[in-house]
C-alpha cells in the first residue's frame, strides 16, 4: 500500500492535481481522504461561534481520528469518514464508508503540518501557487459553494487564511518530498509521480 500525503495553501490546486492523478491511474486503485472531513464537530456552539472558527489551524483537526482511520486502511480494513458540512460547521449525522485501496492520498492543508500523520507518507507532495492566484480562486470557491459575499471572503483571507498560510501552511512545504508549482496545470509533475504510482502498483501485482 502506497500512501501519498498532498499539502498546499487555499486555493493551490490540490483538488486538481488529486483528480488528474486518479485520471491516469487505474480504475479502482485509490481511495481518496480529505483533511476537511475531520474538523472537529463544533455542533454543541451556537452558528455564530461556529463561523468564528479558525479552520486554517491546525487545532480545528481532528488529528487522532483521521490518524486512526489512515492506520485502519492500511491494515485493509474500512473506515467511516465523517461529512462535514461548511454552511453549518458541524459534522453531519450520516458517515461516508471508505474502502481501502493500493494507494491512498490524503489532502488537505495542513496534512503536514502533523508530524505523526507526516511519519505514515510514503510521498509527501506540496502544491504551490501565487497568492494571487489562490485568492481568486478562493473567492470563486467560497461564493459558489460556502454561500460567502466577496466582502466576507476578503476579509477572513486577510485576517485568518493568508496569515495562517504564513504561520504554518508555507513552512509545512519544508517537509515535501516534491514541491508542484502551477498545481494541476504542471503535467510533468503530475506524468512524474503518476510513474511513481504505477511503478508500486506493478511492483505490488
């Protein structure tokens, strides 16, 4: 089982570059986890504390679970990952069942920022983009599917998302194995590790 942590700000393309990795992969090989499944569930405060949260620190992760459920997969064993909701912050009732697989990539970012969760990578990978770049792609994002106003997004980037960037997400790059500048749009890091990732699944044949 090969196990490939993906870091990067905000915005910087990790997504894609899962997604254009599992196209040229085959078919039923990977399992995918999000770091966003395991914030912690705030349901227990009221929305307006909930929205008040800082979710680019590390200390809104719950890292014992994720941390669990990657030790159970790799055991083959199945997990419930939990769904976590943006508009309400909380987790909700209902679990998405994950099974494992020859290769399991883990998103999010601060997935780096953890050494234990660090310690279980065979690939550790960080996607980097300018500032510029990440922000408008957060302001799309966050409209589209988080129901924020420009104002809104503007004003966390400036107060929570770029100074936690700097705090902890940027260093975190320092532990990569393999940095990809331009995120998806860098086909020959992506064509690169892709070799990599196959090269394991014939080796595992």
């Amino acid at each position: 089982m090969l196990l490939i942590g993906i870091a990067g700000g905000t915005g910087s393309g990790k997504t894609t570059v899962v997604k254009k990795l599992i196209a040229q992969l085959p078919k039923g090989e990977v399992t995918v986890l999000s770091q966003d499944s395991y914030y912690k569930d705030n349901s227990h405060l009221p929305l307006e504390e909930r929205q008040k949260i800082n979710f680019d620190h590390p200390n809104s992760i719950e890292w014992e679970l994720l941390i669990e459920h990657i030790q159970k997969l790799k055991k083959k064993e199945p997990i419930e990952e939990p769904i976590y909701s943006y508009l309400t912050c909380t987790r909700d009732s209902k679990t998405k069942t994950v099974q494992p697989h020859k290769v399991i990539i883990i998103e999010g970012i601060l997935i780096l920022t953890n050494k234990l969760l660090r310690d279980l990578f065979d690939i550790k990978l960080f996607v980097y983009a300018d500032d510029d770049d990440r922000l408008g792609r957060v302001i799309e994002r966050d409209i589209a599917e988080r129901g924020r106003t420009v104002k809104k997004v503007l004003d966390r980037y400036s107060n929570v998302v770029k100074p936690m960037h700097l705090q902890f997400i940027e260093p975190s790059k320092s532990f990569a194995d393999l940095i990809i500048p331009q995120g998806g749009h860098n086909k020959v890091a992506i064509e690169l590790i892709s070799a990599i990732i196959e090269k394991h699944l014939n080796k595992s044949n």
